[in-house]
C-alpha cells in the first residue's frame, strides 16, 4: 500500500473540570469529551523516495506546513521509532476550524499516526498508539480512540463511555473570531484557583450515569458545566451572547469548548438548529452544523 486517507474527527467537551496541579506543572482535568462528525481527512503517501524527507500540503494556507505540525511530528515519530527510511508526503484538507478548542490538530495527529500504522504495517494496537499519541499531545490518544470517553490525569487517561445518541441530537458550533491560547488560559485559572473553587463544577460520574441511563438531556445538562468558561467567557463576553442566541434558538444546552472560544448547542429539533445557525453565521461566519458520532 502506497497511500492512505484517515478522517480526522473533532471534538467537544461535554464537561471539563480542573481538579488541581499535577507535580511536573501540568494541570490534572477530568472532561467529558465526544467526537463529532464535522472532520479533516489525512492523506499519507510514499514518495518512492529512499531518503527520509517528509512534504506537508494543505488546503489552509494557515495551517502550518512545516515540522511544527502535529501531523508532520506524528510521522517523525514513527520514523524514529521504526527506523523508516522513506520519503512520505501529507495532504491535509482542513476542515475543522483552528484554535477553537476543537482539536483539529490533534486529530491531524492522530491520523498520521494510524496512517503510518497501516502504510507500514506496525500492527501497533489502540492502546500502543495512544501511548506515543500521548508524548505529542494531551487530547491525541482521545482522537486515536475516538467516540465519548472521560478523560483524566492530564487528559490522556481515558476511560470509554455511552454518549449522546447521534441520531437523537443536532450539534450547532459557532467560533468568534477571537483567538485564545489555551496555556494563556489554563495560566489565568490557576491565578484565580481561590475563586474558581466556589463556582459550580460539574459532577462527571453523575454525568456519565446519567447519559448511560439515557436520562433527558434537559436535566443531565446540569453537570455540562466547563470551568474554563469563567475564565474565557469573562475575556471574552461573546461567548455568552452566542450562548443565549443558542438557547433562545431552542438548544436544550450550549456551552463553551476546551478552552474556547466555540460555543456548541446541542438541539433536539434539526431545523432549530438550521435556523439559529443561519442567524448566527450573519454575525459568525465559522458557524457549522454537525452530529455527534
Ligand atoms: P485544542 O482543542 O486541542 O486546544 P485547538 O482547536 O485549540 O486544539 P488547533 O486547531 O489544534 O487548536 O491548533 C492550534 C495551533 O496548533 C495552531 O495555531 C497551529 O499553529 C498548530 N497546529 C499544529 N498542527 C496543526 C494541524 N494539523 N492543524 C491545525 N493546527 C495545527
């Protein structure tokens, strides 16, 4: 096999709390995260090439194309690893929207990652490729395993659980334009950690017993709770008005993502969702439709 093509999912966090801070400085988080069907696609081919040279397209010219790239990282890895000496070319087709709290590159990674898997039949399980996923990056082994699962430790610990039904709900995501960088972020939590402690915080193995036992979401809703929106939200008040846009519009929830700044709503009725997101895309234009999967 000489090429391979591997859908990068996004993600959303249905529950994200920060319990502390880890020794090595790292900050310990236990989130609720489930794929979506809005996805990049991951192209890996070989050149031909003895020499070990790598090639990075895409279609957003902002993404970038270098080894700072967490897709190009991926396939040095495995290189490295392997000792591949191969040229390989990636073509990435960017769909999901960048520093938004959807980790879009991380799934870019954990692409390029399986796709190495397979192009060079390493036969390396899920759980082998988590591991090195981990070492790129905290939301990779998520992506690499994909579906719902709560994350814990520094995100990487994952435990596999029921989400929200595809076929039931309509996922609405709208992204300011602000950026917002997540280190900034996690900073500014940690500054505040005497205030944040008095805030509601989700209860997530509340959470997960309730999506198993397919409570409604209108009372699961109640531990969907993101705590790094007391710290992004305020920055940014956009956040809330496209909250309320959302709730108005029907949602039964709409919360922030990760760090931010995408807000999601979750719908039960597809046309709301349409509606709101042909209101909100006016003012938005990275406004988008997609399920859960
Ligand atoms: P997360 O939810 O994990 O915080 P994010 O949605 O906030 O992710 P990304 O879109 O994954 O952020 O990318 C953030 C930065 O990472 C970008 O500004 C870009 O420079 C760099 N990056 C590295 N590889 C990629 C990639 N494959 N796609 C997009 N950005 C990438």
């Amino acid at each position: 096999m000489n090429e391979i093509t591997i859908d990068a999912y996004a993600k959303i966090n249905l529950a994200l709390d920060v319990l502390g801070r880890l020794p090595n400085g790292y900050h310990e988080v236990r989130m609720l995260m489930q794929q979506l069907e809005l996805k990049d696609r991951v192209t890996l081919r070989k050149t031909g090439s003895s020499r070990r040279e790598i090639r990075l397209t895409c279609d957003n010219e902002n993404v970038p194309a270098d080894n700072t790239n967490l897709a190009w990282q991926a396939v040095v890895l495995m290189m490295d690893l392997y000792e591949i000496a191969e040229g390989i070319e990636i073509h990435i087709e960017k769909r999901i929207p960048m520093e938004a709290g959807l980790a879009g590159g991380s799934a870019d990674c954990a692409a390029a990652l399986k796709a190495m898997n397979i192009l060079f039949e390493l036969d390396l399980t899920t759980k082998e490729l988590c591991r090195l996923g981990a070492g790129l990056g905290s939301d990779v082994p998520f992506c690499i395993q994909g579906g719902t699962a709560v994350a814990g430790g520094t995100g990487t610990d994952l435990t596999q659980v029921k989400g929200l039904d595809p076929d039931r709900y309509t996922v609405l995501l709208c992204k300011p334009p602000e950026g917002v960088s997540t280190g900034e972020v996690y900073r500014k939590y940690s500054e505040r950690m005497a205030d944040m402690v008095t805030r509601p915080h989700p209860d997530i193995v509340r959470l997960v017993g309730d999506l198993t036992a397919d409570t409604p979401l209108s009372q699961a809703k109640k531990d969907m709770i993101n705590v790094l929106e007391y710290v992004t939200g305020e920055d940014l008040p956009v956040i809330g008005e496209i909250e309320e846009a959302m709730l108005e519009g029907g949602a039964v929830v709409s919360r922030m993502t990760g760090s931010g700044p995408t807000v999601f709503g979750i719908f039960e009725e597809r046309t709301a969702a349409e509606r709101t997101g042909v209101g909100l895309a006016d003012r938005f234009p990275q406004t988008y439709l997609t399920t859960f999967r």
